[in-house]
C-alpha cells in the first residue's frame, strides 16, 4: 500500500491523504486551511473515490476543486452531507467579501452531491480492493474515521475526540495494522472537560446575577450546539445568532448522530434564535448570546461586542482555540480585537474555557495503545514529534506533504 499526503502532514489543515493499493486510489478529504486567503492542497489527482471525515473545512474545503476537474464517488455520513454544504456556500460568500480569487463556485458545490453516497456508521461497503468501514470519531456530529481493509487494515482518523460531552460520545478505537492520525495537541492535555463544564456554568451565573450579559463567541458547528446544551436548564434567556441555527436545524433533522436527540431538541426549543436584523436589534435583552464567529473575526459577536463594549459587568467568554492572527487570539493576549479596521480595547470581564473537541496527548497515547498498530503515521499537527517519547514502543512516520510512501 502506498500513502502520500496532498495536504495536512504536517500542519493542522488543508488534510488529503491518497491511499493506493494495486493502481487503486482514493483519498480521504480534500480540506483548506482556512487563512486569509485559504490555502489549498497539491493539486487534485484523480482517485476513484473519496471518504470525508467531517464537515470542517480543513478537510473538506477543498473538495469543489477536485470535482471541477474530476469525478470519483463521495462516501461521508448523511451528516457530513448535509452540514457541510452551508459551510462551503459561507466559503465561497467569505472569498467574494475579502476579494481572493475563487477557486470553485456554487455549481461546483451542487456537482459534487451528484456523486454522494451515504455510509452509515458501523455499516461496511466494497470499494475495488477494500473493505471500508464507518466508525464515529467523537469530534463533530457525523465525524466519521475509516477503516479500509484488504491483506492489511488502515485506519485513518480525521479529526479524533474521544470522550464524552454532552452532545455526542467519543470515539472507540478500532483494531488496525496502520493508524493514520490526527496530532493537534500533541504535547497538551486538556482540563477535564466536566470541571470546565461547572466552571463555565458559575461563571455564568456570577455576571448574569451581577447584572451583566454574557457573549460566547462560537463555531457554528458543534460547539453552539454543545454550549446550548450546556447552558439551556440554567433558567436565563439564551439567543443564538449567526449561522450556529441553520446547523443546529440540520441537527435536528438529520437523527441518529447525536448522544441524545431527544435532549437536543429540548436544548434548542429554550433558545431564541435570531434571525435577521430586526431580531438582533433585541438579542441583548437576553442573559446569554451565544453567535459566530468563534474567533471573532466577523459575523454578529462583533455588533454585540460594540454595544456592551464599557458595560463592565458583562463578559466575552471564550471556548475555542483561537488561532494567530484572529481577533480572538489578540483579545486573548493584549485584550485588544479590530472592528471595522479600528482597535478597540472592550472593557468587558473576559475568560477562556477549553471545550476543545481534539483529543489531549494522553487521550492520543490511550487511543494509540488500544489500536495496538504495527505502524503509527502522525497528521495535522504543528508539534507531531512531542508524541514520539510517548509512542517509542511503536513505529512512528512523520510524513511530509508530497512524498509518497510504502507501508507494509
Ligand atoms: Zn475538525
Ligand atoms: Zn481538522
């Protein structure tokens, strides 16, 4: 079998791996790093077929590319199908507003779905040489790692969360010879995540009973919905604005994805969601607003942050890494973010709360040791090599993008 990486190997982002055994290829996303512009990976070469992960553009961003200049069959979960295409239609609207050039438009995104097939969780198909199986990887709804098996077994990850919260259960690990995965964190571990669950929820309760409003600045996908779930019994009003509704609707009808549908939709009927301009113009009259961008680097958080900006009772509670050179990441070292080309310095009470849905070092390490693999290639991250001490029992590849290998 041979292994070369288009993207990702090592860097958290743009992940394309192509996989070939006996002239027979397929991929596993096709993703972009979503910087100002995205960056995309190697040029598409033609597979015939290939598995999604998940719906994050790191791994799917890319996708309308490869099917602009080929076709091959398209195997994710219905969950990934469906919550991935608002993400790449905003893609494209982010691409006109900043002014790069487009690398694919929105008949592209509609091509692509003609080659979709649906794979279910637990469920096996045949594709040429492989038996390819679906098992959820606790990261987002519908994440999915794949195993692909002939005379050997390889299981490749994607994004990889493996315990529970509470919107979904984490990820099992599976038997495999060789494991492909994810590195984010190597070298950090994470909080446990019930004591950030409790802390959040004080403090919460601290600034909402003293008087103050609380802003959660949040990805649209999964982590609305989790910290929806997290904080919707507290018994203060909630609104969710920007695209985390529209995902939290796909949620809804798409079932069999989340740890419980039912508690869900009991979350999500508490909220108020806010649609449209008029609706937003309120949204403050609540105790919480929970809206996009995660990282601060547009949609409605930034009105919001403008109008509570020197009400110092009220707070900006962030949950999600911020990466360098967002606003968030500045809030987060010098307090400062830029709206509409100004810095301001909101004197607002600020605080960090890690729901990170990447698995910690040890978490890796623990998934590593019950995969019990001959060989370990480690993808998607900055820092793979803080995980070598850790794995020294095992062979450990640190591929490069662009190099093609042999595993046996
Ligand atoms: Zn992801
Ligand atoms: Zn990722």
């Amino acid at each position: 079998m041979k292994i070369k990486f288009l993207g990702g190997a090592e860097e958290v982002g743009r992940l394309a791996i192509k996989i070939r055994e006996k002239d027979y290829d397929v991929m596993v996303d096709y993703g972009v790093i979503p910087e100002k512009p995205p960056e995309f990976p190697l040029p598409p070469e033609p597979v015939k077929s290939i598995y999604l992960t998940h719906a994050h553009l790191d791994h799917m961003g890319a996708l309308p590319v490869y099917y602009h200049e080929y076709d091959a069959k398209f195997y994710s979960t219905i969950m990934t199908a469906n919550s991935m295409r608002p993400m790449l239609e905003d893609s494209i609207k982010v691409t006109n507003i900043e002014g790069y050039p487009s690398r694919f438009d929105i008949d592209d995104i509609s091509s692509l779905y003609s080659s979709f097939q649906n794979v279910n969780y637990n469920e096996t198909i045949v594709d040429g040489p492989f038996q390819v199986t679906a098992q959820s990887a606790g990261h987002i709804p519908g994440s999915t790692m794949w195993k692909f098996e002939n005379s050997r077994s390889i299981l490749v990850t994607g994004d990889l969360y493996t315990k529970e919260t509470m919107l979904l259960n984490g990820a099992r690990p599976q038997k495999a010879d060789i494991l492909i995965m994810e590195s984010t964190y190597a070298g950090k571990n994470h909080e446990e995540r019930d004591q950030v669950v409790k802390r959040l929820r004080q403090r919460v309760k601290e600034v909402v009973e003293d008087g103050g409003k609380v802003i959660l600045p949040s990805f649209a996908m999964g982590r609305t919905q989790e910290l929806i779930m997290i904080l919707s019994d507290m018994g203060y009003n909630i609104s969710v604005d920007g695209m985390g509704n529209g995902i939290s609707g796909i949620y809804l009808h798409t079932p069999g994805f989340l740890r419980s549908q039912k508690g869900f939709s009991k979350s999500v009927g508490k909220v108020r969601q806010i649609r449209g301009r008029r609706m937003r113009e309120s949204a403050l009259d609540s105790d919480i607003v929970i809206t996009t961008s995660g990282m601060l680097d547009g949609g409605p958080v930034l009105s919001y942050i403008e109008k509570l900006m020197n009400d110092t009772k009220s707070a900006i509670f962030l949950t999600g890494y911020q990466v360098e050179g967002t606003n968030g990441r500045s809030l987060m070292e010098n307090g400062t973010i830029k709206i509409a080309g100004a810095t301001v310095k909101p004197n607002m009470k600020l605080d960090f709360f890690d729901l990170s849905a990447h698995a910690g070092h040890d978490d890796l390490i623990d998934f590593v040791k019950q995969v019990d693999p001959e060989k370990v290639i480690l993808c998607h991250g900055d820092n793979r090599e803080n995980l070598l001490e850790d794995l020294s029992e095992f062979d450990v590849e640190l591929p490069f993008n662009g190099h093609e290998f042999e595993v046996s």
